[in-house]
C-alpha cells in the first residue's frame, strides 16, 4: 500500500510531498512538488496558464511547432 498522509499545507502520497505555499499576485497560486531527488515550483495565473521551474530553469510544457 502506498503511504498517504494530510499535512499542515498538503499531502504526502508515496515519495511526493505536495504543498501549497501561497496565493497572488490577483488570482494566482503556487504549490511545490517534493520528491528525494527533486524539487518543482508550480506557478497558476488566474486564466489558467502553467509555469514549471525545476530550481531556477523553467521547464517549457510547449510542443514544438515544427513537431
């Protein structure tokens, strides 16, 4: 069974740690993803748009156009 457990600001749910951390500018939120071997900042605008950082490199979640 995989472990699953609330904490103060999430869960954690096998080897992910899941936090919220906080919400704004107007509409926005940020949660993290905690694994033992990274770590992830997910940023939501208010119309939904995604911004991943692994440290300070953003990972772009676009395909390419000529794909």
């Amino acid at each position: 069974m995989v472990n699953f457990q609330e904490t103060q600001f999430g869960f954690e749910w096998g080897a992910v740690t899941i936090e919220r951390n906080f919400s704004g500018p107007p509409g926005w939120v940020h949660f993290t993803m905690k694994t033992p071997k990274t770590n992830l900042s997910v940023y939501v605008t208010k119309t939904g748009k995604i911004r991943i950082y692994d440290g300070d490199r953003e990972i772009n979640l676009r395909k390419e156009e000529n794909e």
